[in-house]
C-alpha cells in the first residue's frame, strides 16, 4: 500500500492536501511517479490518462483482426482493405491538429471522455457495413477515437514536471497503446470465436459474430468516457473552469496557440520523427494480422493472437524509451534525450529490414518483438523531448507531433497498398525510418544543447538540479 503523504498545495488549489511530492513553483505539478496510488489529482489524472487512451485505441483498431474475415464476407480486394486501413488513421489527422488547440484551452478531461463517447457510436454500428465504402465510412468515424492521444500527452504534461514528463508522458501513452495489441487477442482471438460459436445455429456464424462482436467494446468505451469526466481533474489546482471563473487562471486562444507551436521547426522535426515511429506502429497494427495470414498460411485467431504481441510490447517498451531519455536528461540535459531519440529510431529502421527477410515464422516472431520494443521506445523518447519545445502551447504541439504518426502511417500504408511486392514497402518504410533518425541533429531548442553543438544555459542546468529534488512539505503552505 502506498503512503500516504500530506503536502500542502499553493495558493489557488481546491486540494487541502497532495499525495505526491510537487513543485510550486510550476504549478503545483508533481516531481514523481507513484504508481500505486490513485489519489486526485495527479495520479487520478495519469491513470484516467492510460486506461481512457488504451480503450480509445481498443475500439480504434477493433475491426483490425476481423478484416480477414470482412474482406471474405463483402468480397473486397486487397487494395479496398488497405483504402479502409489508410481511411481508419487519416480521420485522426485532422482530430489531432484540433484536438491541441483544444486542449490549452478546454483541459484533456472533457474532450476525452466527449470523444469516447462519440466514438463509441461508429464502432456499435460495424455491423451494418455491407460495401467497401460504408467500410471506408465507418473507419473513418471510428478514426477520431485516435485524436484522443492527444489528450493523453497533455493531460500528464499538466500534472507533472518537464523532468519526469518523459517518463509520465511515455507510461500513459505506452500502456494506451497497448489497446493496440489487447484489441488484437481479445477481438481476433477471444470474442470472435466466442460469437461464432453463439451464432453456430446460423447460415454464415462467421458473418454473423464479426457484424455483432464491437458492441462489446463500444458500450465499454460511452461508459468509461462518462465516468472519467466526473472522477478526474483538468490540472493539479482542479479544473479549467473554475480556475478561470476564480480568475487564477487566464483564458486562452486555441488559435494563438496552435500559430504559436506550429511555426516552431522543432515541432515539425518531431512531427516526422514521431511519423517514423508511431506510424509505423499503426501500420504493423493493420498489416500483421493479415500478413501472417498470407505470407505463412495462419488461420484468423492465430494470426490475430500473433499480431498482439507487437502492441503488447507497449506493456513496458514506450515507458522504456522514456524513462531512458529522463536519465540522459540528468546527465546530459537535452543532448541526452536527442542521445535516445537518434539511437533508438535507427535501430528501428535497421529491425524493419531484418524483419521482411525473415526466412519462417519462428523468426518473423522474434524479430517483430525486438522491432516492436525500439519502434516503442522511439514514441517514449519524442514525447520526452516535446514538454520542452514550448511549455505554454504544450497541447497544439503535443497535437502537432501525434498528427505526424498518423501522417506516417497513411504514407506506409499508400506503400503497402501500392506495391505488390511487400519487400518494396518494407524497404521504403526502413529507409525512411533511418533518416528520420539523422534530424535530431536540427533540433535545437532555447537554452537548451542540441544534438552536436551548443549547451543547456545556467538557468536551465540550475532549474534541472533543483527540479530533481524532492521538494520538503512546506507545513505554512496556503491551503
């Protein structure tokens, strides 16, 4: 059980007391991670975070491992299957650039739990798709559970330290990305045969269980968008509206605020190299299933039960990535992370290439999880370096930089749709992957050192040292 320690929280807070060590001086943000604990705010916050994201990216890629099955049902070609895939990440573009602004304005709580909700909709209504273009419209629909991403980042960018955001930021994101692999075991592996089985007294059982299966998952994800809106808090002083009514809190312009991240180069060098990672991680996430399918001949359940082991990684391989870039940071502020950021993008690139000539499935396996591990880590390690490129428009940046995956992972899946050799498309992708890796050595932030040349200034080295402490109660703390 964890112990519970009082901390007085600054003049403005609703809190009487925090049960995390926190800096006042930035906000009353929290300087660890306890994982154990769920008390509001910060933590409530972080665990609100994973498990909104993680449904969100269950019900996102639920029809995933069920495309076998679609594609025999409707009689749709390879190409409409990938139209359908490209379809699925393109909507969440556009929710990402969106949801940012919103976010510095509005506060990640709300528009979470809005867009569980809305989402929820398209995916109980799966089963009434009879074409390739109702597919491509329920996709779609389905693709703004995805924007939700942003929500994640910037709802524990608000609740803890720049120091430890790496590690924060990559936890919450690692295990909602998780859903990923989950959806692929329990939709492909679990529930579809179960609903087969009910369905057993019917015509086509097969066509039957995938058209009824993602109610299941639906209903899940309307409840808990719901409940997270009314057990959680926008920041660790309480919520956006209140503190602007209070007058603790100025109101911002989502318009000025995404001006503001989007006409910083390092956000757009973010943008391609989270592009090289997390959408390579959306396209393994519809292409694996259905390539082991094909290429070794395994059967709907296995293939499914196979492709969940690339998002299980997640289970530990983005707060990895994470966790790493805080360490450098310690000992090299952002050269460290720009360290992490370079190594583990490269190593990704040169897996992709290993992976498409495995010579059996054994081998395919073992490599897809060391692949998954780096592709994973690379997340962890950009959304380490993004609290830092602007602080105040931390959201439309953070929507900016998540926009990026999504963009790489409809260029993916144009090259996988396009090509009728897949060793083409793998080629494209590690090749592309590689590159990214070499940008870090244009990043370069104020006051901090980049990759090559420059150093972190006096201010930043001071704020670093003194951040990292433990802060000790202050007992004459307003409260």
């Amino acid at each position: 059980m964890t112990e519970v320690m009082k901390k007085k929280p600054s003049e403005g807070s609703k809190w009487s007391e925090y049960h995390v060590a926190f800096d006042p001086n930035d906000d009353d943000k929290a300087t660890e991670i306890k994982l154990c604990n769920f008390a509001r705010p910060h933590m409530r916050a972080f665990h609100c975070s994973w498990l909104g994201f993680f449904i969100a990216f269950f019900i996102w890629f639920s029809i995933a491992p069920l495309l076998p099955e679609i594609k025999k049902s409707l009689q749709l070609e390879k190409q409409q299957i990938w139209t359908s895939n490209i379809l699925a990440v393109t909507a969440t573009i556009f929710c990402r650039f969106l949801f940012g602004p919103l976010c510095d304005k509005l506060g990640g709580r709300l528009l979470m739990g809005i867009v569980l909700m809305a989402a929820s909709i398209p995916t109980a209504l799966t089963g009434v798709v009879r074409n390739a273009g109702e597919l491509y419209a329920i996709r779609s629909f389905i693709g703004i559970a995805g924007g939700t991403f942003v929500m994640c980042q910037y709802w524990t960018s608000r609740m803890f330290t720049k120091e430890v955001a790496g590690t924060a930021n990559s936890l919450v994101g690692g295990w909602g990305n998780l859903g990923g692999g989950v959806t692929q075991i329990v939709m492909g592996s679990a529930l579809f045969p179960l609903f087969k089985t009910i369905f057993a007294d019917k015509e086509n059982p097969a066509s039957a269980a995938w058209r009824t299966v993602c109610i299941v998952p639906a209903v899940v994800a309307f409840v808990w968008g719901f409940i997270l809106m009314k057990i959680s808090d926008d920041c660790p002083k309480g919520n956006y509206s209140k503190l602007k009514k209070s007058g603790d809190m100025p109101d911002v312009s989502a318009s000025a605020s995404f001006r503001s991240g989007a006409m910083n180069l390092n956000t757009w060098i973010l943008f391609l190299q989270y592009g090289c990672c997390f959408g390579v991680e959306l396209t393994m996430n519809n292409l694996a299933a259905s390539y082991f399918s094909e290429k070794y001949g395994a059967k709907t359940e296995v293939a499914a039960a196979i492709a969940s082991i690339f998002g299980w990684m997640n289970l530990f391989a983005r707060g990895l990535g994470g966790f790493s870039s805080d360490k450098m940071n310690e000992k090299l502020g952002m050269r460290g992370r720009l360290i992490v950021q370079s190594v583990t993008l490269t190593a990704e690139g040169v897996l992709v290439f290993v992976f498409a000539n495995a010579p059996s499935l054994a081998v395919s396996v073992t490599v897809m999880v060391f692949f998954s591990v780096f592709v994973q880590a690379a997340e962890g390690s950009t959304y380490g370096i993004v609290p830092y490129v602007n602080p105040p428009v931390t959201g439309s940046i953070a929507g900016i930089v998540g926009a990026g995956g999504n963009v790489g992972a409809v260029c993916f899946g144009l090259g996988f749709r396009q090509f009728e050799d897949e060793m083409k498309a793998f080629t494209l992708m590690g090749s592309c992957i590689i590159v990214s890796g070499l940008l870090s050595l244009f990043v370069c932030i104020k006051g901090h050192s980049g990759l090559v040349f420059g150093q972190d200034s006096d201010e930043v080295k001071k704020s670093r040292e003194t951040t990292l402490q433990v802060p000790v109660p202050d007992e004459e703390a307003n409260n």
